[in-house]
C-alpha cells in the first residue's frame, strides 16, 4: 500500500482473494488520484503550496481549514442586519412572556443611537 506520513501501511486479509481485490482497488484509486493530481492548474497547485505553508505551524491540513472555514464563514441561521436580529430577540421574548416592561427596556436597547444636537 506504500508508505503515509513515513510509515509503511500494512493491512491484513482473511484471504488471499480478498488481499488481491483489495490491491486492485488500491492500484486503480492511486492511478485515478495520480491522473487528477495533473489536471490541477498551476494557480491552485501554487495556492495550495502557500496555504499549507501558513496552516503547518499549527498542525492542520488544507481539508481541516476548508471545512473550518466553511462551519464558521456563513452562520446557520443564514446572514441578518442588525435590525432583523433585534427584532428576532423581541418576538422570542415576547413569545417567552416576558413582561411588557421587559420587552420594552430590549427595545429601548436596540433602537439606533440618536446625537444629542444642543
């Protein structure tokens, strides 16, 4: 199977038919990734080289970063302005029952700052 990371990999079958299905499929994945390591263009292969020489001081890999990225890029609860966030937090409160007072003291806090022109 090679070698990853230094180490040989080693993998042990209950028989000889299944080691050699297994080889087989091995051969064919290591000539498919091989065949599309050179349809990568020269702009990626170079982001790619540059990306994993700023993550390797601290230990991660291009896949760890991308879906890193992907979890924390767009929140779950899609993108909102301020104002429709504020307005969540009052309906939620309301629906709460929180008292009147309460709900009005969340809105005083989230209305816009107004200057003072005197």
């Amino acid at each position: 199977m090679g070698r990853l990371a230094g180490r040989r990999l080693r993998k042990f079958f209950k028989t000889r038919l299944e080691a050699d299905t297994y080889a087989e499929q091995q051969r064919i994945a290591k000539a498919n990734q091989g065949a599309a390591a050179f349809s990568i263009d020269d702009k990626l292969r170079i982001e790619a080289l540059e990306a994993r020489r700023l993550l390797q001081p601290y230990g991660t890999s291009l896949i760890k970063a991308a879906k890193y990225y992907i979890k924390h890029a767009k929140p779950k609860g899609g993108q909102k302005t301020m104002f429709e966030l504020a307005e969540e937090v009052l309906e939620t409160k309301e629906k709460a029952g929180r008292r009147q007072a309460t709900v009005d003291n969340y809105r005083i806090l989230f209305a816009p700052q107004r200057k003072c022109t005197s």
